[in-house]
C-alpha cells in the first residue's frame, strides 16, 4: 500500500520553517506517545526497528535505542479495558528495551471540574484527555532533558497521528467553525511536538503491524458516534471516500498548503501586533485601535487573537469573539467580554484587554507626613537640598507614594520650584502648600484613596473653577476600567481634594509666594 505523499516540495529560502534547536549529536529524549492502538504501536515499533524523520536536523534515520522513552496515559474512563491497555503498552515497550512512564489520571472527574470553573475544556472529556496527555508528555521530556544533559528545545515528543487522522481533524474544525489555522489541520511540527507518520494512513499501520506480526488494542469508544471524531470518522470520510478514492492524499495536499500560508501569515500577524503595541502588563495588553481599524482584516483577526491571549493564555476564542472586538474597533468604542472572563474595550484610540487580575485592589489609608526637618529647603536653583525624613505607603501593584516637608528659603519663589518638579517628574510628584493641605510644620498625614462618587475638585490651571472629578478623568482620557486606580490625596477621608496623583493638583493646595513649607508627594517603584 502506497503512503501518501506530499504534493507540493517543502518551501525553500525565506518561507522555509526553521527545524528549530537541532541536536548535532543526537542525545535528545525523544518521548513515544502510546496509547496502544494500531497507530501508536506502529510508532513505537517504527521507532524502535525502522527510520524516522523526527526534525531534530538529522533528517531520515534510526534513533539511538537510549534516546527513547515511552509514555502511556492511562485516563481511567474505561474501566478494566484502560488497565490492559496500560499493560500492554508496559511489555511492548519492555519487550524492545524501552523505558515505559505510566501518568494515571480520572480524566472524566478532571474535565467535570474545569466545567465547574469555566475552564478552558468546559467540561469536554475529549478536550481534558488531550491537555493531560500533552502536558504529561512535556514534563517528561522536560524531566529526562535534565538528566540527559540536553537543551529542553532538543528533545522531542512524537504521536501517531496518521494521514486518516489528519483529514478527519478537517472536518472536525470545519463542522465546529475555524479559520486557515483549524483547516490546515494537524501540523507536521509544532515546536517539540512531530507527528513522523503523518505521511502514512491508518491501514498501511495495520498491515505494517500483521506483517509484523505485532497484535494492538481496540478501544471501544472509537466506534460511539457521540464523541465529534467518531462520527466524523464513521459517518462523514466513507461517503467523502466513496466520492473520491484518494480523499485522504487530496486533503493531505491542501492541509500542507493551508499549514505553509498559515505560518507565513501568522509571522506577518507576529510583526504587525509588535508595531500596534503600546502597552504590556501582566494581564493587559493595549494596542492603537485606529491604526488596527486601518490593517487588513485577515491580518487583523490573527492580531485580535494574538493579543487575547498574550493577556491570558487560557482563553478559548471563538470567531464571534474576534469578530465582536474587531466591529468596536471599527466604531470606535464599545466593549465586549469574552471567554474566561476577559474584558475587552476601545476608549481614546486604544483597544484595551483586561483580565479580571490585570489590575491589584487599590489600596486607601493614611500617609503620614514627618514633621519638618530643618535641613531640608528648597533652594535658589528650585531644588531640594537635602533628603528631610520621607515617608511611605504602599499603594499595590509595584508603586508607593511618599510624603515630606521642605522648608522655602528666603528670597525663593516657591512656584517656581513647584513647576520645575511638575516638569521633572512628568506629573508623578508635586510641590504643594503644606497649610493648605492641613498638615502642620510638625508633621500631620493625608488621605490617599480612589475617585468617589461626587467628587469635586479645582483643577491647577482653572482659575478656582469647580469640577467633577469624574469629568476631569474623562477630559484626561483615563479609559474607564482604569479610573478607580487613579489616587487622590485629601486633606481627610471626607475632606477636599489637593492632587489627583499624575494627573492635576488642586488649585486650593497649590504653592504661592507666600508659601513657607511645602508638602512634596510623589508615586515611585516600590
């Protein structure tokens, strides 16, 4: 039986897919994933016996027995059957010299609670076998990498997807909604992960193995049609196979095709997100949503997803998710959530992604203010002179506000000290009247805590005119999901307003000539 074989030649030069970390001497793991059907036992007896591309640099060849390591997942769904499963799967390997690790796990009990919690599975037991297997198979490369002395980037995980698996994922995807990504199906190499008889169909495997004369292990479940692949596999590839004889080398063709477009369109998506990023933190990412509005739509999808998950990980989107960001980028503004509870909007030209984590509780308390130290003044070049004792309050997420006294000289203006620090620090510290601010020579404290509802302040620079805090936020284009972490000092909980911390002082607490201590705030690194 003839294998099926790729249409279209690797690409060379620039579109080319680099192989990765190669391992000159060839003592990287490489894990066998073995399930014990057909499939997986032909893996391992290929792997053992025959030659294998396994993209380590090598090209076509034998693996060094030493190298490999057998993993068996043992996902308790299936009672006595899953325990002859594992220990088939223990004495092939045995009977070739191989190690065998063994991971037991109640996958079903697993994928019950990720659905309790809105996990990303949701309760799929198909989907919690697979994130258990592939895990269980990273520790185990990661594990024996350190003990074989090799880069973790070198090792290699192999499973036995087949040609016949490849077309039936297709249809999978298609069925459930994907883009060029889910159509190309399963790669040939995604990182460590290489699928060496991707080439090869399921029957060409079986015949393989009776030659052989190597038995493997059915799994019942593979003919109930409730599960996707199941029903794919039975109901929709034998008329799709009746239609057309040679359906799995065709499909073969067009998912190579897909997976090479896709690579070149994911590094082109890769380089747009890196030049519309203007903010990353943990659990936040912001791009330029004007510019965005303005990228091709197919680039602009894989940026929106991209950006998603950099913010979290976790997060399963589906195409109506995408396409939901994308019409509040095109209008302007708007807002959505979608999976895992992370928040999407677009404010003042900036698409913003939240996660519910993105952003510490602010915290409120008392700052106190060291009473005056006589060394400390400001000087004639509007500086000050010397450290005074400051104090501190933590304020979460990484920052602290600090507080001292500074004493004017005579003879110097204090205004223009206080502007000369408001330009030095970029609004994150500020020179105010100390009596203004209710704290005496001797010291006293301030109020720091976040916008309240009807606050009223008057902004430095509105000639004593009155506004609503909340205005003045809106004015100063502090997107909304960020405004209750904005601090404000009071002279009290209840008492009026002197700063709103890197934004404005109030004009009530602002320095005049006749200013003779000043009460120096600023927000810094903890």
């Amino acid at each position: 039986m003839t294998s099926v074989s790729r249409r279209y030649a690797k690409p060379s030069g620039p579109f080319e897919r680099s192989s990765g970390a190669a391992d000159p001497a060839g003592r990287a793991p490489v894990v066998l994933m073995v399930s014990g059907g057909a499939d997986s036992t032909a893996l391992l007896v290929l792997a053992a016996t025959s030659r294998l591309d396994i993209e380590d640099g090598r090209g076509l060849g034998h693996i060094a027995r030493e190298r490999l390591h057998v993993l068996h997942v043992n996902h308790k769904l299936r009672g006595l059957d899953a325990e002859e499963d594992e220990e088939f799967v223990r004495e092939l390997s045995a009977s070739y010299g191989i190690p065998c690790t063994v991971v037991a796990a109640d996958v079903a009990g697993i994928a019950r609670g990720q659905a309790a919690a809105g996990g990303a599975s949701a309760g799929n037991v198909e989907n919690a076998g697979r994130e258990l297997r592939y895990a269980s198979a990273a520790r185990l490369a990661n594990e024996l990498s350190g003990q074989m002395g090799t880069p973790r980037s070198a090792a290699r995980i192999l499973t036995a997807h087949t040609a016949d698996d490849r077309a039936e994922t297709f249809f999978m995807n298609a069925i459930k909604g994907t883009g060029p990504a889910g159509l190309s199906s399963i790669p040939r190499r995604r990182n460590r992960i290489v699928r060496p008889l991707l080439d090869r169909t399921h029957d060409e495997l079986c015949e393989l193995l009776r030659m052989a004369g190597v038995v493997w292990r059915e799994d019942a479940t593979n003919a109930d049609t409730h599960y996707l692949r199941s029903f794919v596999r039975h109901q929709i590839m034998p008329p799709a196979k009746a239609r057309n004889p040679r359906l799995v080398d065709a499909m073969a063709s067009t998912c190579d095709i897909l997976s090479d477009e896709d690579a070149y369109l994911t590094q082109v998506a890769s380089r747009a997100l890196r030049d519309l990023e203007r903010r990353r933190e943990e659990g936040l990412e912001v791009l330029d949503a004007a510019r965005l509005a303005a990228t091709d739509v197919a680039i602009a999808r894989r940026v929106v997803r991209d950006a998603i998950r950099l913010a979290c990980p976790a997060c399963r989107l589906e195409a109506r998710h995408v396409a939901a960001v994308l019409e509040a980028v095109a209008a302007g503004e708007g807002s959505c959530t979608v999976p895992m509870g992370v928040d999407v909007s677009v404010e003042y030209g900036l698409l913003f992604v939240r996660t519910r984590a993105s952003a510490d509780e602010p915290v409120s308390g008392w700052l106190d203010v060291p009473g005056l130290a006589g060394a400390v003044s400001l000087s004639p070049s509007s500086e000050v002179t010397a450290p005074g004792a400051r104090a501190a309050l933590d304020l979460g997420g990484g920052l602290t506000m600090t507080a001292r006294l500074v004493a004017a000289e005579p003879g110097v203006d204090p205004t223009v000290g206080a502007r000369a620090v408001a330009r030095e620090w970029d609004g994150e510290a500020v020179l105010l009247d100390a009596a203004a601010c209710g704290v005496a020579p001797e010291g006293g404290r301030v109020w720091v805590d976040g916008p309240q509802p009807g606050d009223v302040c008057c902004p430095l620079g509105m000639h004593g005119q009155s506004k609503k805090l909340s205005d003045l936020l809106i004015d100063e284009k502090v997107p909304a999901p960020d405004r209750p972490q904005v601090r404000v000092v009071r002279t009290a909980p209840t008492g009026a307003v002197v700063w709103i911390a890197g934004i404005r002082p109030d004009e009530r607490a602002r320095c005049t000539p006749a200013t003779k201590v000043l009460l120096e705030l600023r927000i810094c690194s903890a």
